[in-house]
C-alpha cells in the first residue's frame, strides 16, 4: 500500500501529474458519452466551473501557473492499449462489449479540446467548448484536479511528521465508519467520490478500505481506473446532463416538457437491467414521476441526489404502486450528501420496502473535517455544469431549490413549463 504521507512530502508536487489517464473518471460518463455519440454528436456545448462555497477562494489559494500545467497535461493523455482492451473486453452490469467499436475507435483517439481560464473576483473562471461528447469529458478531471491542487496548497505548509499524523487521523476516522457501516443488515454500498476527492491517491486507499472493512456490501467505485487496478466492479447509470441538454435544445413548451422522456427513450434503446434507472430531480421529482409514461414505471429503479431523500424515496414507492410495481423488486440508489447516520437511517426506513443501495460521494473521499487548523481540508461543493447548448442556456431545477441554476428568466419559465411550485431549500453540503 502506498505510503501517502511520504509520497506527498517527497514529491511537493513538482512533477506529479493529477490525471494521469482518461478513464480516471466515472463510469456513468462514459455510458452517457456513448449515448451522446451516438444520438447527438455534433450538438455544440458550454461547460463551466461553478464553486458554490463562495467563501473558499480558489484563485488565491492555487497557483494559476500550476492549475494550467495540470489542464495542458490532461490534454496530452490518450486511452492506454490495457485501457483500451478492459473496456472492449470488460463485463460490465452483466453485459459484454458495452461499449460499441465504433465509440472505441473515436475514443481512442481522442485528446480532450481546448480550455479558456481566467481569474475573476478570487475564483477561476474554467470554460471548455465544443462538440458534446469531447467536451463532456473534461467535467470529471477538471473537478478532481482544482479538489486536488486546493489539497496540495494546504499539505504544502505542513511538515513530515504533522503529514503522517493527518493521514493516521483520516485513516482511523474512515476507519471508524467502516466499522459502523458492517453493522446494517444487507447494505449495499458504492464509492461515487471521484469529482470532488481529496486526492487519487486516497481515493484508491478507500476503496481498499472498503474492501477489506465491507466485503460483499461494497459492490464496487465509478471510478473506472480503480475498477480497473482493483478488479472490482464499475458503477453508474446517467447524470443530470442529459436531461439538461436536451431540454436547451426543445424548440417549444411542449417539446421541452417532453425532453427529460425522450433522454430516457434514448437510454431505454442501449440499457437494460440495473442500467436502467431513472433520475428524476433535473425539474422537480414529482412533477417528472406524474407525467412520465407508464414503461417508465418497468425499469428497474430510481436515484435520488436532491431533495429529502426520504421524501423522494416515498414518492417513488408511491408512484409505482399506483402503476400495478412492486417497490420490493425496485432499486433505489441514494447519492446526495450521504454519510454514515444518514446512510443508517434511510437503511433502517426502507428495508423490505424496496431494494436500497448507497453511492458515497464526498464524505468517503474528502472528510478532513477538523483534521487541520481553520479547517482548511473541510469538503467543499465545487462542480462543472453544462451552461448551453448550440447557444441556449441549460436549467437545472432539482428538488432542493440551492442547487438551481441557470438565467432567472428560464428558470421561471421552466418552473411553469414543469408545474414546480414552492420548494423548501436545504443546505447543499457538499
């Protein structure tokens, strides 16, 4: 197992490269990728970093020199032939050659497009434009290299011996989640840390961690470079994005109203089994499960990422009683802010109601929490959202109204479009 401590003070990060592969990403966006390849190639997109922790200022914090190193180095990676071969050759949810030949032939060419950076009013402004399958690839890396480098610029004060006690701390402490976590009867758990990480290298000594405490009840990582070196499982289905896309791109109220149904429609010709599962917050769950079409109801589960989680868990069994569904064969995946009370709780609340797994994200990953003065190392909600397509700006509503975004004006209109009323907010955590 490396030793993390000595790694990071021997290297002080000269010529230590963050992304060193592109399927140090998550799994999902491949799948989406490919959907998008397929369906939508030449759609014109805008991503754009967001730091919704206003008072985490970025720019002040990480050299922009080093940041640029880092984006320039991503742009020289290209698909590995062992890469290459693990995802021609993988199983992967049951399926062989999940990922067509002519994608693989695309992919392992590709280099990621151009980036624009600037500094604005102590955070970074990082755009990325073009085509829609290159530029969604640059989300994940971009998210884990500014995670990474805000770490670096912390560590980097910090002397040997206070490194090696940090480390100990932060083992010990996920340690002592993992040992609460073996108590809950059937879990089914899975690491979705990869955006906002504290790092690869801890990442991987997670997971590990995982496996060892967990056994079965961990069933495996998004990140498809662990999967691979780890030999585990690579899981994910499909992300707000598409959803988001497709939705700039309606020509009408009623094409728009339709666009969350036809990215599903779309997913429903390529996936089948435990791929199939439905993320309904992009413009408010309920409003979604109430006019979605009844083969909607056959798939096999639902994610819930905003909101109260509990309340939109109880939607969903509702929803498929009332479509003739046994809830007890559906799968509901949680992923927003988990951690292991909340993990626990919602446990203990559906058990022999539905099938329930978990995907832990950043309090896996990056819990630092009171490790360091000032709390410099806390997690902190950083992410890289689609802003437009061929020129129309995205909305994203979600079920928790703090993690809205996009112009005042088109969320008003897509909250009329989609029936939204009053949403109660909720601290988004991370």
């Amino acid at each position: 197992m490396v030793d993390i401590a000595t790694r990071v003070w021997n290297h002080k990060w000269k010529i230590d490269p963050i992304i060193r592969s592109l399927i140090d990403t998550d799994f999902y966006k491949l799948l989406m990728c490919q959907s998008v390849f397929r369906n939508k190639p030449d759609t014109q997109v805008t991503f754009s970093l967001i730091n919704r922790s206003k008072h985490i200022r970025l720019a002040e914090l990480i050299d922009e020199g080093e940041l640029r190193e880092q984006l320039d180095h991503i742009r020289t990676i290209s698909l590995s032939r062992g890469e290459s071969t693990w995802l021609r050759g993988n199983t992967f949810y049951g399926k062989r050659q999940m990922f067509r030949p002519d994608f693989m032939e695309w992919f392992e060419n590709l280099r990621l497009p151009p980036y624009h950076l600037e500094k604005r009013d102590g955070q970074y402004e990082l755009t990325f434009e073009g085509n829609w399958p290159e530029v969604m690839l640059w989300e994940i890396p971009a998210l884990a290299v500014l995670m990474e480098l805000r770490s670096r610029a912390v560590l980097n004060e910090m002397a040997k011996f206070e490194l090696e006690v940090l480390y100990a701390r932060a083992m010990a402490k996920l340690w002592e989640k993992v040992e609460r976590l073996r108590e809950i009867p059937d879990l089914k758990l899975a690491d979705f840390g990869t955006r906002r990480r504290h790092g690869f290298l801890w990442q991987d000594w997670c997971v590990q961690a995982l496996m060892e405490g967990l056994g079965d009840k961990f069933i495996g990582t998004s990140n498809c470079r662990i999967a691979m070196r780890r030999d585990i499982e690579a899981i994910g289905t499909n992300a707000h994005e598409l959803p988001m896309i497709y939705a700039a791109l309606a020509e009408t109220d009623e094409a728009l109203r339709k666009a969350p149904y036809d990215v599903l429609a779309d997913w429903h010709e390529e996936h089948d089994g435990n791929l199939r599962i439905i993320l309904p917050d992009t413009y408010g769950t309920e409003g979604f499960l109430a006019g979605a079409p009844d083969w909607l109801a056959k798939w096999t589960g639902i994610r819930i990422d905003s909101g109260d989680p509990a309340t939109g868990a109880e939607i969903a069994i509702r929803w498929w009683q009332d479509r003739g569904e046994d809830p007890r064969q559906k799968l509901i995946i949680f992923s927003d802010g988990l951690d292991v009370e909340k993990i626990t709780e919602l446990s203990a609340q559906f058990r022999g109601r539905a099938r329930v797994s978990f995907g832990w994200g950043t309090l896996l990953t990056n819990d630092f929490t009171g490790l360091v003065k000032n709390d410099a190392l806390a997690p902190f909600s950083l992410v890289c959202k689609a802003v437009s397509a061929n020129g129309r700006p995205t909305v994203k509503l979600s079920d928790n109204p703090n993690k809205a975004m996009g112009p005042k004006a088109e969320i008003e209109r897509y909250k009329r479009v989609f029936g939204v009323g009053e949403q109660v907010g909720m601290e988004v955590r991370v």
